[in-house]
C-alpha cells in the first residue's frame, strides 16, 4: 500500500511539474509565434498553434537541437537562389543602354538560367526555417526578394532580358527608352512594384548584413 502511494504521488508530481513546463512552452512559442508573425495575427489567428506545441515541447525542443541539415539545406537554397538574382541583375544592369537584339547570346543563356533558378528553385526554400535562423529573413525572402523576380518574370523587365525572344522580337530590337514607351501602363506599374520591392529587401539585407553573414556561415561556409 505504501508503495502504491508513493508511485501515485510521484506521478502526480510529475504530472504537476509538466504541466508548469507546458505553461512555461506556451509563454515561450506564443512570443516566438508573436516575434515572427506579428502581434495582430498571433492575437486574432495564431495562438491556438503555439499553445498547441507547447503540450508536446519535448518533441520540438529535442529537435530544436538538431537542426543543423534542415538549417543547412534552407540556407544552401537561399544562397544558391539570391547568387542566381544578384546575376540577374548584374546582366540587366550591364546590358541596360543596349536593344535586347545586341546582348550577347551567352550573356542572354546566363540570364535565363539564373531565372530559372530563381523561378523553380525559390519558392521550394523553407521560409520558416529561415526565419528561425533569423528573424524575417524567411518572409522577407518570400515577400520581397523571390516576389519581385515573380513580377519582372510576369511583365517582362524594362530590358526585355525576361522576355524570350522568339515571343518578341520586335520588342527586342527597341532600346530601354523606347521600349518603356511601349509597354502598357499598367505593365509598368507592375515593373516599378517589382523593383520597389527588390530594393526593400537589398536595403534590409544590407542593413542587417553584420548580423546576417556570420549566421549564414553557421551552416552554409561560403568557402565551400
């Protein structure tokens, strides 16, 4: 009988210590929910999610402390992905003065490839991983980065470069000048959005980049 009583209060101990745990989890995940997806959706959507994952901590803690292949796997994406659009805007920048007609075929090839890339490979990079890594790099990637090569793919950039040229070639022999004069206003819109939004995630990128490179290496070294 005695040691029927003392199994019971163990386990009642045990249960009354995990459940200070699950509340302790449930403060925890509801901030990191709150911190990644902004107070107003935790408030109105979010907190069911969090609590929920509190009742089961043991299981995101313990793999919470192996995350290093699905870390590296996301940051491998995110470089291999944001390389490809820095290149792409590397050739537009270098081609921008000249009819689409004259760019070079290799420099034209190049440029679709890392469309490509960007296009197919950007939206497989798990963005939540990211923004685990660090805080808005997954939705600003998403939103900003992989968005705007979203809509300069759909209108066709102010240099034709996303425009194939079997599609258009009379488009194609126009200079940039000209060829904005031709393009619809509301395609232009569209371009100017895509640009906007491209330079708000350099700006964010560049500012945060002291924080951000040294967390990227973690788990993907760029002398690799």
């Amino acid at each position: 009988m005695k040691e029927r009583n003392l199994t019971q209060k163990l386990t009642a101990a045990l249960l009354s210590f995990y459940f200070i745990t699950v509340v302790l989890a449930g403060v925890y995940y509801n901030w990191q929910y709150a911190r990644e997806h902004g107070f107003a959706r935790w408030l109105l959507l979010g907190e069911g999610e969090p609590s929920g994952k509190a009742f089961f901590w043991p299981y995101f803690a313990f793999n919470a402390y192996r995350p290093e292949e699905p870390r590296r796997t996301a940051v491998r994406a995110f470089v291999e992905v944001t390389t490809a659009g820095t290149i792409m805007a590397s050739i537009s920048t270098r081609w921008r003065a000249t009819p689409f007609k004259d760019v070079p075929d290799s420099e034209y090839k190049e440029y679709k490839k890392m469309e490509k890339t960007v296009l197919e490979d950007g939206p497989k990079v798990d963005v939540n991983v990211l923004n685990q890594i660090y805080p808005e790099l997954g939705t600003r990637f998403r939103d900003q980065f992989l968005r705007s090569f979203q809509l300069f793919k759909e209108y066709g950039d102010i240099y034709g470069m996303s425009l194939d040229r079997s599609e258009a070639p009379g488009l194609a022999a126009l200079p940039p000048d000209d060829l904005k004069k031709r393009l619809d206003p509301d395609l232009l819109r569209g371009m100017q959005e895509a640009t906007d939004l491209l330079k708000s995630y350099q700006d964010w990128f560049r500012e945060k980049q002291s924080e951000l490179r040294p967390v990227l290496k973690l788990y993907w070294p760029t002398d690799r």
